[in-house]
C-alpha cells in the first residue's frame, strides 16, 4: 500500500499513547508551545506553534529546549 499524504508520519502511525498523555500545549513568552513534562519540573518544547516566522530563529524557542513550568500559562 502506498499513502500519499502531506500529514507528518506521526500522526498516521502514532506512538504508544502514554508519550502524548504527558504533552499539552502552553503559552511561554506569549508563545503557543507543545510541550513535555520532564523529571526536573521543567517542560521541554516538542513543537514551536507560533505563526511568526522570528520565534523559529530564536535557540530559545527551539525544540529541546527546556523552561521552567512556572513561567509557563496556559
């Protein structure tokens, strides 16, 4: 079977669903970010979500790049 598709791999083969459980869209700097929690209580951005092509040029806004939760807003 072949699938033409433009939608990333993982969303038409998923991983287990315990890894998504632990994800969750917040707001850090005004910034739309999907997340993860990790051990230390921080978040490690998984996907910048913003429309503004500035925030992608910023290390800091990068994914893997981890903030504390508590500046995080939902």
């Amino acid at each position: 079977m072949i699938l033409y598709t433009i939608m990333p791999e993982h969303l038409i083969f998923p991983v287990d669903a315990a890894v998504y459980e632990k994800r969750k869209m917040v707001y850090y700097d005004g910034i739309p970010f999907l997340v993860q929690s990790v051990e230390t209580g921080e978040y490690e951005i998984v996907q910048n979500l913003s429309t503004n092509p500035f925030h992608f040029l910023n290390a800091k806004y990068a994914p893997g790049a981890r903030f504390p939760a508590s500046a995080a807003t939902s």
